[in-house]
C-alpha cells in the first residue's frame, strides 16, 4: 500500500467529510478511495461487459458477402 501526504483547502476537506459521513466511512482515506472508484469508473476506459464480449464474437462469426467493386454491391442491394 502506498501512503501519501496531502494537503487539502477548507473545502475539499469538507467534500471528504461529507462523501465520508453519506456512505458511512470510518476515515478519509476511504473517502478518497471512493471518490478515486467514482472516477475511475465514470471518466477511464471501462472493461467490456462479458455479453458485449459474445455479442462482438457472434458479428464477427457472421456470414458476409465480399464485392470487388461499388457498383457489384449497387447491382446486389437494387
């Protein structure tokens, strides 16, 4: 585990204390935790949901038709 030393203004300490008393943490430390998960998973990449996954691999399985040109494909949806 990692320690750091940080310096918050009145206000942010006082956005810990409130984050820390609604979800009932024992300390701030936690309280940053939690926020850091909230960003983590609003703002990074997420991981792709298993269901995605098998959605994605049922596409890429699927039957296609190859054209050599723009016009075969015209004379193939007309």
């Amino acid at each position: 585990m990692v320690q750091a030393m940080i310096q918050l203004n009145e206000h942010e300490d006082r956005v810990l204390t409130i984050v820390k008393g609604k979800y009932g943490l024992k300390t701030k430390s936690e309280a940053i935790n939690l926020v850091i998960e909230k960003f983590e998973q609003e703002f990074l990449e997420p991981e792709l949901r298993p269901e995605y996954t098998k959605k994605l691999n049922k596409i890429h399985r699927g039957k296609y038709t190859s054209f050599k040109s723009i016009e075969e494909l015209k004379k193939a949806t007309s």
